[in-house]
C-alpha cells in the first residue's frame, strides 16, 4: 500500500496499479462504513431507535450540502489526473486553488439557509413525530461541521488524483475512529444523547480537516499552494462545475430518494418502517466498501492515461476494474443472502424491525453481482472528462429508474414494493450504462489505440 507519484499511474501495471489505488481506498471506505454501522449501533442501544430513525432522516440533507466538497473535488481531480498525465503541473496548481475557494464560499452559504430553514428541512425528509425533535437536534449542530467535511472531501479526492491514496485512506480512517471515540464519550459517558451524537459527529469532520491540512502545507503534495490560485479562473471553474455537477446531481437524486422512501414508509409502516430503511442503508454503505473502492481506485488510472494519450491502458483498466468489482460484489451478495438475520441482530432487538428487515434486505441486494459495469461505466466517463454521459449514466439508476419505481410499485405491493424497486433500477441503469460504455470502447478508444502502442 506504498504511495506512488503520478507518473506511475502511467507506467506500472494495470493490474497492480489498480491494486494500489483500490485498497487503500476500500479500506478507508470500510472503516467509514464501520463508523457508521457502530454509531448507528451505539446510537441504537444508547439512545433508541427513534434516534436510528432521525439520523437517517437527516443525513440525506447534510450529505447533499457536504457533497458540494466532494462535487468540487471529483470535478477538480479529473482536471488534476489529466493535466499532471500531460505534464502540466500548472494547470493542476490552479484548479487545485479555485477548487478551495468554491468549496469555501458555496458550502458556508448554504449552511447558512440550511440552518435558517431547519424546521421546513426535517419534516421534508420523514422527520416526522416523534422522529422530528431528535433529527432537529442533531441536523443542527451537524451543519456547523458540514462545511469543514466539505473541505475533506474535497481534499482526499485531490490527494488520490495525486497517486497518493495510502494518504488518502488516513483522511477517511482518522475521522471515524475519532467519531467513534467521542461517540463514547459524549453519549455513554456524559450521557449527551442525541447532543452527544451529533457533536462526536462534527468533532470528527474537525480532526480529519486538520490532517488534509497537514498534508497539503507539509510537502508531502506535488501541488503547491499560492496566494494567486485562489483567484477564480473561468475556466477551470467552468470545467469543475460541469464534471462536479455529475456527483452533485448524484447526490442530490440520493437525498430526494431518501425523502421519498422515508415518507412512503412512514406512511405504510410509521417510524419502524423508517428504522428498517435507515439499518438496510447503512449496510448498503458498509457491504459495498470493496466495489466502491474498485470504482474509485480506478478513476485516477483512466483519468490520468487517458491525459497521457495511452488509451490501450485507459481500456485494460475497465476491464479489470469491471472484473474486480464484479468477484467482490458476488462475494458481498452471497454474504448477505445467507446472514441477513445475524446482521439485523446487532443494531436493535426490536421485534418488528428483526421480523421485517431481514426479507427487505435481501431484495435491496438481489442485484448486487450485476452493479460493477454501471458503476465502473459511469465513473469512465466522469474521470476523462465527458460530463454529458456522465451525468446521465450516474443519474440512471437512481433518477431514472429508482424514482419512478418507487412511486409506482408501493401503490401495488405496498412496502415490498419500496424493496423490489432497488434489484429492478440495478438491473436497468446496467444494462443502459453497459451499452453506451461498450459503444464509448470501440468507436473512440479503440480506433487510438495504434498511436498510443507507437509511442510507447
């Protein structure tokens, strides 16, 4: 799990370098995961599912306004990869600059109407009943942290663009073991309860903001830091806004998804329905680590040699990541279908949420072996710089197929129609992604593959 510089993403093996790339960032996704499956442990057993409850209402919100440091990393990062494979290390100076002045101004003003409409918010999501005054309690002081969470975001998707992802994966590791720490302290021992959730969760986005810090201010970076970069340049706003938009967008179709389903459910099943949703989508975190750690160990590999111009490389990494992602998503789902009761167990012994999630659990996964090529598709196009299909291949499984099931098939099948809506988007958002990633393939990287073998 050494660090590599760049130009490595360009000379060492696929394979290999996909690995060094993958790992780190599989286990820093994992110990996020973790994180949240053990809050949402201690949360359950500490304060009560209610509070399970309202931290799944609320997260959506807080995650769309902490998604725009991710948006601007990711959007930044492909510039980043690409121009350091084409050997234009100014260009990645500047767009690393513009990248923290964006993320700076957008993510405090937000805040700022995020707290401003905190009683509209809640309820807009599910936070309903008795769900609303603990979800109030912690999306608000959560928010003071968003904007410092933003910026960590933000900075570990340039540290990974960088070939540095040993770095990167200490940037996710150092805020959920120091959530879980204080997790301890503020709900066990002072006995804070959903105060004391919400401040270990915000301490948390704090300690990681001091290590991104210390990464880019000690010379481990190749970018260098200057007063006259943060100066907004047009264009590299323009080409960050429009590749970031593409996670934006995502995230944003996540939160509306979320406040569909929460609402649905509350309706069909009230706040234990709502538990059942919020311990399915911590797991649907948690099991994916490896595959989402494929997807984005792989972006820096296709963006940086599809910069250098090696396209034969840009298509050996699709293919393995492809075949990566996909052995560790059949071993995920093989997991779940056998030990889904085991699982449930541990976050509550509610009856009704042990008897109902287990089935549930099962349909979310039913499609899990198939998700590698849409989610590796997707990120192609998006780490060489295509925002168009990009956004529309990330937006396919969820905007335009999850949605629409989700409010079709619960009018039907009631509840099991919320569960079978997510096999169903799987399967349609790959098959669509498959296509225009295998058409992508043989019309433009295929036909350049002859240039790039005479150079090397």
């Amino acid at each position: 799990m050494a660090n590599i510089s760049s130009r490595d993403l360009g000379s060492e093996s696929i394979g290999k370098v996909l690995i060094k790339q993958a790992v780190p960032a599989s286990i820093g996704i994992l110990v996020m995961s973790l994180n949240i499956l053990v809050d949402t442990i201690f949360v359950g057993n500490w304060i009560g599912p209610t509070a399970i409850a309202a931290i799944n209402v609320v997260l959506p919100a807080s995650f769309f306004i902490s998604a725009l440091g991710m948006a601007i990393g990711i959007g930044g990062a492909s510039i980043i990869s690409r121009a350091l494979g084409k050997g234009d290390p100014g260009k990645a100076n500047i767009t690393f600059g513009n990248q923290i002045t964006l993320t700076s101004f957008i993510t405090i003003v937000v805040v700022l109407l995020g707290l401003s409409y905190v009683d509209l918010i809640v309820p807009g999501f599910g936070g309903k009943g008795e769900i609303f005054e603990p979800a109030k309690i912690y999306f608000k002081i959560v928010l003071y942290g968003v904007p410092v969470l933003a910026m960590c975001m933000m900075g570990n998707n340039v540290i990974r663009a960088e070939g540095k992802p040993t770095y990167g994966m200490y940037a996710m590791l150092i805020p959920s073991i120091g959530n879980l720490i204080l997790d301890v302290v503020f709900i066990n021992i002072l006995d804070m309860g959903m105060y004391g959730a919400a401040w270990a969760t915000t301490g948390s986005y704090v300690l990681c903001f001091m290590y991104i810090v210390w990464f880019f201010t000690s010379g481990k970076s190749e970018l260098k830091l200057n007063w006259s970069y943060l100066r907004l340049s047009w264009g590299i706003v323009k080409e960050i806004s429009s590749l970031g938009f593409v996670t934006l967008a995502r995230q944003a179709v996540v939160s509306i998804t979320y406040l569909f389903v929460n609402n649905i459910l509350f309706n069909i099943g009230g706040e234990a329905s709502v538990t059942i949703y919020a311990i399915i989508g911590r797991m649907l975190m948690f099991a994916l680590f490896p595959v989402l750690g494929v997807t984005q160990g792989f972006l820096p590999v296709a963006g940086f040699n599809y910069g250098a111009g090696k396209y034969g490389r840009v298509i050996e990494s699709i293919n393995v990541a492809i075949k990566y992602a996909a052995v560790l998503a059949l071993g995920v789902f093989t997991l779940i279908m056998i030990f889904p009761e085991a699982i449930v167990s541990v976050f509550t012994e509610d009856d009704f949420v042990v008897k109902g999630t287990p089935g549930a659990m099962r349909w979310v996964f039913a499609a899990t072996p198939v998700i590698a090529v849409q989610l590796i598709g997707s990120a192609y196009f998006q780490a060489v710089g295509k925002a168009v299909p990009a956004f529309f291949l990330t937006l396919s499984r969820q905007g335009f197929c999850f949605i629409p099931l989700v409010l079709i098939l619960p009018r039907f099948y009631g509840e099991l129609g919320v569960w079978m809506s997510f096999p169903i988007a799987d399967v349609l958002s790959t098959i669509v992604t498959g296509y225009f990633l295998n058409r992508e393939v043989r019309k433009r990287l295929k036909p350049k593959i002859v240039p790039d073998l005479m150079e090397s």
